[in-house]
C-alpha cells in the first residue's frame, strides 16, 4: 500500500526512535540484574547480598509524591515479616544524594537506599515510571512488577510476598 | 520405597523443566523484545508507563488582596465629574486534596466587596479631544464566585470535571467545563483538549433612572480549547494551546453609552463573537543559579476586528534554599473593535456602537515583584507570600500607531498578602 | 492508516529530543516549573485582564511536572 521509500523513511523514525528508547522494562520471569551502589548512610548496597531471601526493590526520589508516600507503608510492611525472609532495599535516584538523606532524616525507615544519581541502576532494570518496584524471589527472579504506588496497592503486595516467603526453594 | 520417592521427585523436577521450557519458548527472544518495547515508546502503542496521581497532600490558599485604580487624570474627564475609580478588597480561598487513589478535587471560592466610579460614557471635550463622563460612586456591591472541580486519574493521562457560579448584585452565572489529558512518549508529550459553557444572566440596576437601560439579558458562551505540551530536556518544558470561544446573546456593557451625533446612546454590540486565542508558555530551570523562567506569548483575533499580543515574563529566583523571589513583566497590546470610536459624529450603517475603553486600541505594560517564604509550624508546611504589581495603560504604548486615546484607560496598583498551608 | 501517521509524525518530531527518563525529572517537579505555581495569583491575573482588557485568556496546563503516580 505505501511506496517503498515511505516504508523506509518510517523504519528509519522507528529505529532512530527505538534507539533512543530506554532498556525494555523487566517483567515477571526475568532475572533481576545484580548490581552494586554506595548506600546513602555509607558503605555499599549491592543485589547479590540479599540472595535466597525475598526481596522488594524500590526506586524513588525525594522529588517524587507517590515514592515519599510509599516510604513509611514499605517500612510498615517489612516489619511484618522475619528479617531472613523478607527484605526491603531501594535505589535512589536523587541528582543531589543529600537532598534524599535530608529527606530520610525527616521521616526516617528502617531499610537501606542506595544512592545512583547518574540512573544506571534504573536504566538495567527498565524502570519506566516513577516510583517503580520489583518483587524478587529467593532465586533472584523478578515476580512482580510494582508502577507507581497507591494505598490499594499493599494488600495485594502483602499477599504476593507472603506467598514468595512460603516458597522455600 | 526410597527409590519409589526418589523417582517422584525426579518425575517432579522432569515436570518442572518442562513447564519452564514451555514458558521460555512463549516468551519472544530478547532482540524482539527490545524492538517491542522501542515501538511501545512510540506514542499511541502506550508504555504501561502510569501518569500523575491525585495530591499527596493537602493545600489550602488564602489570598486578600486590595486592587486600586488610578483617579483620572483632570484633563482627561468632564468637568464636575467623579475623578476616582474603582476599588476593590479581594478575598480568595482555595482547598484541593486527594480523596482517593484515582479522584482529587479542588474548590476555588472569592469574595470581592468594590466601591467608586466607573467610565460612563465618553463626549467630545472643548478642542474636540474626547473626555470621560463617570457614573457616580457607587456604595458598595459585591460579587462572589465559587468553582468546584474533580479530577480522574487514569494509568496513562486524567479528566476533569467542573462547575461554578458566579454571583453579583446584578449578575448570575453558571458555568461548566470537561477536559482531558493524554500521556505519551514516556510521559514527555502530552495532548490535552477540553470544552466549556457559560450561562449569564444580567438584570442590570436604576432601570427606573435610565430608562434606556435593558432590565434583563442573557448571554451563552461556549468554549473549546486544544493543548499540547513537550518536554524538551530535563529541565525545559514548551506547551502551545489554541482555544476558540463563541459568545452569544447580549455582548453590551448595560452601563455604558455612547455619544452618537451629540447625544449619549446605548452601548449596542453585535449578538455573536468568534474569538481565538493562541497561547505559547515555556518553561526552563537553571540549575546552577536555583531560578527558572517563565516565557508567555499569546496572540488573540476575534470577528469584531479586533487582535492583541501579550508577552509575560516571570524569573523565579530561589534564595538561601527558601526564600523565593519572583520579578515578572508583562506587555499587552490591542486594536480597536471595528465598531468602537470615543464618540461618534454620525450613526454606524450597521448599527452598532460602543466607546468602551475596552474595546480601544492601547497598549499596557505591567511589572511586579511577589516574595514568598516557607517556615514550618506544628510539624505542617506553611508558606507566607506578599506581592505588589503595578498597571499603566496608554494609546502610546500599543504596537500599533493610535490617532485618539480612549480617556477612559485604565492604571492600577495591586497589594496582596498570602497564606499557603499543607498538610 | 492514519494512526501510522500519526506515530509517524509523532516520531520524526521527537527523534530529535531524547526523552526525558522517569527519574530525571527532578527540576520538572519542581513548584517554580509548573504552569502556574501561584494559582490564586493566576486566577486573579486573569480575572483583572477579563474585566479590564479586550481579550480571552489562554489555555490551560497539563505535561510536565513529577510524572509520578
């Protein structure tokens, strides 16, 4: 239907376009990428660590609503459960770190944030929206993916972690 | 019996690869998932990317402020007339909040109590250059106006709702509004389109004292606007909207008259307008220096003949990582109605007249500066602003070259002090 | 056919700007990048043009800002 050069000025759009298009967003059954970033309070915050535990990885940003939101609710969450079976880390991605530790001091949590102003970490991982979460298995898979986040949102978490916890393999 | 287990775990772990198998041939090979996800990024085929949510917290506005009109300048009015104009004491109230995961609202109500004179109409001075006639100072009239809209938030963009009235000694209105918006490309373009309606009626006061004045009139106006807004970099957004509006019924301003071959008539305005208006904003931060700009244009044309530019400049300039300081300009320029003289020697063929300043030709340039300052109590955000503005109006400062000033323009200085609260 | 041309307009006029990611929208989300950070102020610019001036007022916003949800 459309002349050749049309067809190949569009592929060439598409592909300028998919060029420019960030990482593919990780999906359920993926493996979650490993990687390791200097924690906001020192030392560093590193994936591998927290394998054969369940483990709830948060993107956020001081900046963003949603993600200062999610923070406590988080926190809440992980104390509901054993410390050797769940775990909760996040990545911040805050251009000024000490914007983010600031923020933390005011409504403090009991998880660590790594710090990754440059986004490398988000980049690997897809991320496509903010906040954006990952729900990863004792084996390092990722089982749920979490955008954006609403009060609504807990309970079905809570039971998808529960149901990870239970799964000892 | 162990061997008998044994195998049934091995049939399990069997079962088990299998399953994986089956799950990893359906799922597409990497290559063909990142071409999928570069078409994803294209607008339209949308990315599970979800767009902005109702307010993480609470806020609520109050502003006063105190509007005063410059008195007329003594050449430039009638002898014996009122020389002082308008003002006006402003009160606004604003509360917006979430109220759900998915639904916000907000709720914008004012009050304006104002008091003084108004340009009545407009007569040829001694050596022919016009001078203004005043109604006289009016008491006190007030007018109040509340706005009630909700906000529906969508994965990918929101619609709106709203509905307000809007209420004076002599005026009611109704008015309505649904818009929409749309996210795309990553949420750095978004197409946003909305339609509204306005329902006015007038039933204008001392109609036994001027018996040509109307005692009841209604206006519609209907509106339609379309949006769209582009990220251009980190720190840089650009928005260009166009909204069309149609006004029907009585367009005439009831308290104004117009001076037709040596006697003052009623003001008669065509019973339909087209009107179009063009609007430009662009947004940038810097950085470095912890300010940003604001950069307005709008264009405006309508089917009374009449076109204006506006250009607004705002710089906002944070200090000490709290205090903000906000400088901003503004430069408007009009033409004249096709039907608009100061006074008029002759009747019009079709009818029509008016010697509203309004409708003059004149340009405007305004400045002002506004100071706002956060400070936290009971563990709540507050924020105190103050802010003054200055209005100046003449027939020199319009683009264009004007014969006859109106005598009736307008200058003003505008005080207001604000209280921001969230929670 | 006309959503092809669409994305395909779509995509020439951003395969200049790269997109802005999710998390680097930090000076967007800022109170002093919004359209109007004062919207009583606004609200009450627009009323004193209505009365005072000739014309209509502009459009309103959407884009930019946080992104978040």
């Amino acid at each position: 239907m459309f002349p050749a050069r049309f067809r190949a000025i569009s592929a060439a759009a598409l592909l300028s376009a998919a060029l420019a298009a960030p990482a593919p967003a990780l999906e359920k059954g993926d493996r979650a990428p490993d990687f390791s970033a200097p924690g906001l309070a020192g030392g560093t915050v590193s994936l591998a660590t927290y394998r054969g535990k369940v483990v709830f990885l948060d993107f956020w940003a001081s900046w963003c609503g949603p993600c200062a939101k999610a923070l406590p609710a988080l926190d809440q969450l992980r104390k509901e459960f054993k410390p050797g079976d769940f775990q909760v880390i996040a990545v911040n991605l805050d251009r000024d770190p000490k914007l983010a530790v600031k923020f933390l001091s005011k409504r403090p949590v009991g998880y660590p944030s790594a710090s990754d102003p440059n986004g490398t970490v988000p980049q690997r991982f897809g991320v496509d929206s903010m906040p954006t979460s990952f729900l990863i298995d004792r084996s390092g898979v990722v089982r749920h993916v979490q955008r954006g986040f609403r009060d609504g949102d807990v309970a079905p978490l809570r039971e998808k972690i529960q149901k990870l916890v239970a799964d000892k393999r | 019996m162990r061997r008998k287990c044994a195998s049934r775990a091995a049939l399990r772990r069997a079962r088990e690869r299998r399953r994986q198998r089956r799950r990893l041939a359906r799922r597409p090979s990497a290559m063909v998932r990142a071409l999928t996800a570069a078409a994803l990024a294209l607008p339209g085929l949308a990315s599970p990317a979800a767009a902005d949510s109702p307010p993480t917290q609470a806020r609520s506005d109050y502003h006063y402020s105190r509007y005063a009109e410059d008195a007329v300048e003594s050449k430039k009015v009638a002898a014996g007339s009122e020389r002082d104009r308008y003002e006006i004491d402003i009160h606004q109230f604003r509360f917006e909040t979430g109220i759900s995961d998915r639904v916000g609202f907000n709720i914008d109500i004012t009050h304006e109590a104002m008091s003084g004179a108004t340009p009545w109409y407009v007569t040829p001075g001694p050596n022919g250059t016009p001078v203004q006639v005043m109604t006289q100072a009016t008491i006190e009239e007030a007018r109040t106006d509340a706005l009630l809209a909700g906000d529906y938030y969508f994965d990918r963009g929101k619609a709106t709702l709203s509905g307000g009235v809007s209420s004076e000694n002599d005026y009611l209105a109704f008015n309505g509004g649904l818009g929409g918006e749309r996210q795309f490309n990553d949420k750095n373009t978004t197409l946003s389109a909305g339609i509204g309606a306005s329902f006015d009626r007038i039933t204008p006061e001392d109609t036994n004292k001027y018996p040509t004045r109307p005692h009841r009139e209604n206006k519609q106006t209907y509106d339609v606007y379309l949006a769209a807004s582009q990220v251009l970099g980190s720190a840089t957004i650009v928005q260009t909207s166009v909204k069309y509006q149609l006004g029907t019924g009585y367009l005439s301003d009831p308290y104004k008259l117009a001076y037709v071959a040596g006697t003052p008539e009623t003001d008669e305005r065509p019973d339909l307008r087209n009107q179009i208006s063009w609007l430009t904003r662009f947004r940038h931060h810097f950085r470095s220096a912890k300010a940003s700009v604001h950069l307005d244009y709008m264009l405006y044309a309508d089917d009374w003949k009449m076109y204006s530019h506006t250009f607004e400049l705002a710089w906002y300039q944070t200090l000490f990582d709290r205090f903000l300081l906000v400088p901003s300009a503004r430069y408007y320029s009009q033409s004249q109605a096709e039907f608009y003289a100061p006074y008029f020697t002759a009747p019009r063929g079709d009818g029509y007249r008016s010697s509203d300043y309004r409708l003059s030709p004149y340009g405007a340039y305004a400045f002002g500066i506004k100071a706002e300052l956060p400070f936290e109590v009971w563990s709540l955000n507050w924020a105190l602003t103050a802010a003054y503005d200055r209005y100046v109006s003449g027939a020199d400062l319009a683009l264009q070259k004007v014969d006859v000033e109106n005598p009736g323009l307008v200058s003003y200085n505008l005080f207001t002090v604000g209280v921001t609260g969230r929670f | 056919m006309t959503r092809c041309l669409a994305l395909l307009l779509l995509a020439l006029a951003c395969s200049g700007c790269a997109p802005v990611r999710p998390w680097e929208r930090d000076a967007l989300a800022r109170p002093d990048m919004a359209w109007d950070p004062d919207p009583l102020g606004a609200q009450l610019g627009k009323h004193i043009q209505f009365s005072k001036e000739g014309s209509l007022d502009g459009g309103p916003g959407g884009g930019g800002g946080c992104g978040c949800n």
